[in-house]
C-alpha cells in the first residue's frame, strides 16, 4: 500500500529532538499543555516534555485561524492605518485530534472560496498541522456519525500515531511530505507491524462510539423546518452561545468599531446564532424572533444548509457542545434518525 | 521608535492600496452634497477620495455596500443611485441605530468608508422591452430609485413606466422633489400615497394603503414586470393583489434586507434558509422567495 511506503516513524525518545529542532527552525510550535485537567493548546518550548495521552483539547483550535478577536484595520481621523502587526510567523500546530483537522478542512470551504479571506488564508498558509490520531474518544464523541474517523486525515498535514514505543508520522499533504523530510534525520521507514498497529488502534476507538446513520439529514431537516424537533432543545435552550463558542466550525463573526481618542480599530470577533442581537435589524424586526428560531438555525445550517451550500456537514463529532452545555442539551438526540 | 513613526506618517494617508486582498478594508469616501428627506432620512452623494478609484469604479443598479463612519462602525445600504451615472453613487439611510445617528451628524466634505459592491442586481436584460410597474413603501424607495433613475436614463429601452409611491405621512416621502420631476414627465406615471391621517391640507395625491391604491390603479401585467420593495407587512399585502391583476411570481421581482456584517457570505447571520442575502441576493422573485423559510 503507498500509505505504507510514505510512513516515516521516530523513536519516541527522539521526539524532543524533534520539537526542539522545529522551534530552531524559525517555527512557532502549538502543542499540549496540562491546565488543571484539561489539555490546552499552547504555545511549547523547545525543551518541553510532549505527550499525547489526552483525550481532546477543551478548546478546539480554531482560534488560531479565526481569533476569538482580531484587528482588522486600524484608523486615525478618518484615515486608515495598515495593521503593521500582522502576525506572519510560520507554525506548527501539534497534536490536535482528527475531528479538530477535519473542522479546520470545513472552515477553509467558507475562508478560503472566493473572495478569500486574507487574515484567514495567511494563518492557514503559515502553519504545518499535525494531527495525532484519536485511541480514547470520550463518551461525547460520535465523530464516526458524521464522515469522521479517530485517524481521518482532512485538515491535516501530517497525523502523528502514539504506537507506545514509537510515533508514526504519515505525510498527508505535499506540505506535510516536505515537513517530514526536513527533519528526515530523526525518522526512519516506518515498518508493517507499525502501520498494523495504528490499525488495531483506530479500529478500537472507532468501536467505542455509537454509531448514528445520518444519511439523508439535510433533506429530512430541510422537511423537519416547522415540526416540532426544535421544541425540545430550544425550550431549554438558554442562549447563551456556549455550544457555538466551543464548536469547532461554528465561524460566524461579528465587526465592531471602537476608539479611544483619535485612534480607532476595527475587530472581527467571534459571535454566535444563538444570541437575539445576531439578526436583530435596526428597525427592532427580528427574523429570528425567538430561541426555538435561532436553536433551528445553528442545526439547519450544520446538517442541511452546508451541505446544500458546500457539500459537507458541518459537524465533526467532537461533542464538545453537548459537554459544555449547562443545560444537558444533547445534539445527538436531535440529529439521531 | 523614530522608524515606526515614520512607517505609520507614511501609511497614514493610504487608503489600503498595499493590502488589496484585503476584502474588510474599506475604501474612503468624501461626503459631496447631503439632503435632508424626512425627519428622519437623510441622503448622500459620495465621490471616491482617489480619483482614480472613481474612475474605475464600477456596479449593477441593486447592489449594496457597506459604509462605515469610522470608530462607530458599518451599516448595509443599497447603492440607491444608478449604475448609468458615473461621477459617484448615492445612499439613502434612517436615522435609527448607532451608525446611522453618527453618519446623520456629518457634514459634506468629511469622509466615510465604503466597501462594496456587493450581491446581485435587477436583472435589467430581463426588464427591457417590457412595462415596468415599481412599488415601493417609505424608505424603501432608495433600493427602487436606483432602479427607476436606470430606466428613465435608458427610456428607450423600456416600455411604459409606471411608479406606486406610498408613506405614512406626507412627511416621511422621500426624495420628494425627484417625485415632482418624475410626475411632471409625459413617459412615467406616478402615483403617490400616505396612510389614511397622514395627509395634509393641501395633499394632492392618493389616500390609502399601497395594496389598496394598487388594486384602483389595476395596472395591466401582460409584458410586465414589478418590482416591489417595502416594509414586510406591505409585501405581504401587496403580492396577492399583483397575483390578481395577472402577474407571475416570476415576473415580481423584489430586494430582500437581513442584517449583515461582512457582505461576502462569510459571517453567516443574513443567511434565509440555505440563501445568503449579501451573496445569492439581495434581489430576488417572488417565486424564489416563496421558496425561502419565512426568516427575512
């Protein structure tokens, strides 16, 4: 097989030699951190100790494509003053699980189509993402549901395999190839067994999710407009966005202006459907007049919409929303056949 | 920090030219003549500050930009002037919410931003040889305007020329001495209307609702094309009658608003449905908009 061919494998005792000669190349490396008990992104050291005994991130990674907060311009008595800031340094994202790559992959379909976005574009340009296969998806998880997989490869430059003794490392773009062979030094041909063995792994986490058939969603939403699905969840829906900031594809943004004195910038930050205000005309008419509308609109426009619009669902299975979610709303039990 | 100072001093006056790909970064505006068209309304005529950028510039009669009153922030227009017309556009807006009570309090001569054009246009191939029927209601007589200046500037290319006009009051008509000029042409009819008790003494025009003065004109739809804009209450009251009188949902053809931010189907909150207002839109027939969700 040609998978087996391109994989290299790194002696896990090398890896710290690995990260460090990233961060010697000029690479800004984004790896895992321990917070309390949660595994954060986070910008590592060379010398840092990396694992990937997490289950998932608390935070997907999409801040680092699309900030939370972002200058997009700034100005001065009315004049427009270029973002000298702009950040162009190149990085290496490590260690995101698939569902979170697979997300940057559905992201890149509403930034990068034409008109691209420029701020997007140049963040996703500049970063090497390698991806570390998923062995122990939470109970939230049901990533295999919707087109993903603990080991899918969208949105991933490199996926990264924890195989106890050795990490695996299969180039999944041209990017990712050349990536490798800059540090070629510190891998080797990956050998059967290896590739066998990140097999079983996946095989075994992908059998701990349940498994929904989802085929045909958009259309049986797109028919379910008016029913009664929306009443559950949006009854105890309480709006506050928290399943919106969490989700990994969920880009919608907003554009404020603010300024202290003279000075003034422009921000694109991060908002949410779930909030009144998001459609709310300056005439005082909402389209979206109540919760059960706005609770619709985020389902519709990840299981039907996007697919009409790009083909893909816009939803990877990382349960994130259904964990965070302070009042038990399950997204499963409204997606579920 | 002598560098820096000298960077910005030299960026200061730019208006963006170095990072064209930049698809937020709005473009300067002067503000050349403002006037006054309700209580509440005011309209603009706008000139690049880069000649050159006017020069070049160029739209589709129907599209919107958004205009920026820099540290308050963007709001979404229809460009209400025609594409026929060269020398600089027009906006038209209410005074209602944050942006547009700052861009009321400007002066001509200050500048604003502008990005755009953005969204479709009225399909005018599909409207020449025909009789055009424009109604429209309060303030949404700019996104029609555009459209109507379009027609009379091209006259030969369109049959007869019909305009339905209604407001509240005879205060809130806008671009009042425009509805002089057009009524005092021999190749447009015009009808004006204000809501029963908004008339005053010396009112000349019609009494009434939009629907109801519509169904009294009983203008003909064979070879016919309306275009309708309005407050959602006069569309809905409106289309039945043009039903009526024989016109197909195809042949009416409106502009729908949603509140937008980037303008480019990317910020994702004027989607109707699986439809972007700023990108699939914002005109649309009424056969397309019967198939949207009511969520406009």
């Amino acid at each position: 097989m040609a998978e087996t061919i391109t994989a290299r494998a790194m002696e896990k005792k090398k890896f710290a030699d690995f990260t460090r000669a990233i961060v010697d190349n000029g690479y800004q490396l984004y790896g895992p951190a321990i917070e309390g008990r949660e595994a954060i992104i986070a910008q590592i050291a060379e010398q840092a100790d990396v694992s990937f005994d997490y289950r998932n991130f608390k935070m997907s990674p999409k801040d680092l494509f699309l900030s939370q907060s972002e200058v997009l311009c700034r100005f001065c008595r009315g004049e427009i003053v270029p973002d000298a800031a702009a950040d162009d340094g190149r990085r290496v994202l490590l260690g995101i699980r698939p569902c979170d790559a697979k997300a940057i992959s559905l992201m890149d379909k509403v930034f990068l189509q034409e008109p691209a976005d420029s701020y997007y574009k140049r963040k996703r340009d500049n970063t090497v993402v390698i991806s570390a296969v998923c062995s122990s998806p939470e109970d939230t998880c049901f990533c295999t549901s919707v087109g993903g997989s603990p080991a899918s490869t969208e949105g991933s430059d490199i996926l990264l395999t924890d195989l106890g003794e050795s990490y695996l490392l299969e180039p999944v773009t041209p990017k990712g190839e050349d990536f490798l062979n800059r540090f070629s030094s510190l891998t080797r041909n990956a050998s059967k067994n290896e590739v066998r063995e990140k097999e079983r792994i996946v095989e075994e986490a992908a059998s701990r999710m349940q498994k929904m058939d989802l085929e045909g969603i958009a259309e049986r939403f797109a028919k379910a407009f008016e029913s009664d699905l929306w009443d559950t969840p949006s009854q105890r829906c309480l709006g506050c966005g928290i399943c919106t900031y969490f989700c990994p594809t969920c880009h919608c943004f907003d554009v404020t202006d603010e300024t202290l004195h003279e000075n003034g910038r422009r921000l694109r930050t991060w908002d949410s459907c779930m909030y009144s205000l998001f459609t709310l005309h300056a005439s005082g008419h909402n389209p979206r007049p109540s919760q059960r509308e706005r609770t619709r609109q985020r389902f519709m426009h990840k299981f039907s919409y996007s697919v009409d619009n790009y083909g893909e669902l816009f939803c990877v299975g990382c349960g994130r929303c259904i964990k965070h979610c302070p009042v038990n709303i399950d997204l499963r039990e409204v997606i579920a056949p | 920090m002598a560098e820096q100072m000298k960077l910005e001093e030299a960026t200061l006056s730019d208006t963006g030219k170095d990072d064209l790909d930049n698809i937020y970064l709005p473009h300067l505006m002067v503000i050349q003549e403002i006037a006054q068209e309700t209580p509440d309304v005011k309209s603009m005529k706008l000139v690049f500050k880069d000649e050159e950028m006017q020069k070049n510039f160029s739209f589709r009669t129907g599209q919107f930009g958004e205009f920026t009153v820099f540290g308050v922030g963007e709001s979404t227009f229809n460009i209400c002037s025609s594409q026929t017309w060269r020398d600089h556009i027009e906006c038209c807006f209410r005074k209602v919410g944050r942006v547009t009570k700052a861009l009321w309090e400007m002066n001509e001569g200050d500048i604003i931003g502008f990005r755009g054009p953005y969204g479709n246009w009225y399909p005018v191939e599909r409207m020449e040889g025909k009789n055009i029927l424009f109604i429209a209601g309060g303030i949404a007589l700019p996104p029609v305007r555009c459209m109507i200046w379009h027609a009379l500037d091209l006259r030969d290319k369109f049959k007869d020329i019909a305009i339905l006009y209604g407001a509240r009051s005879v205060a809130d008509l806008v671009f009042k001495r425009e509805l002089e000029e057009w009524e005092k042409r021999d190749d447009v009819t015009v009808v004006t209307t204000v809501d029963p008790g908004g008339e005053t003494p010396d009112w000349k025009g019609k009494i009434g609702f939009v629907p109801t003065v519509l169904k009294e004109m009983s203008p003909r739809s064979d070879n016919a094309i309306a275009l309708v804009c309005g407050p959602p209450v006069m569309i809905k009251f409106t289309l039945p009658v043009l039903y009526g009188l024989g016109f197909a949902k195809e042949d009416i053809i409106t502009s729908l608003e949603n509140r937008m931010k980037c303008g480019v189907g990317k910020c994702g909150r004027c989607n109707v449905g699986n439809v972007y207002v700023c990108k699939d839109g914002p005109i649309f027939t009424a056969a397309q908009v019967e198939l949207l969700p009511e969520e406009y």
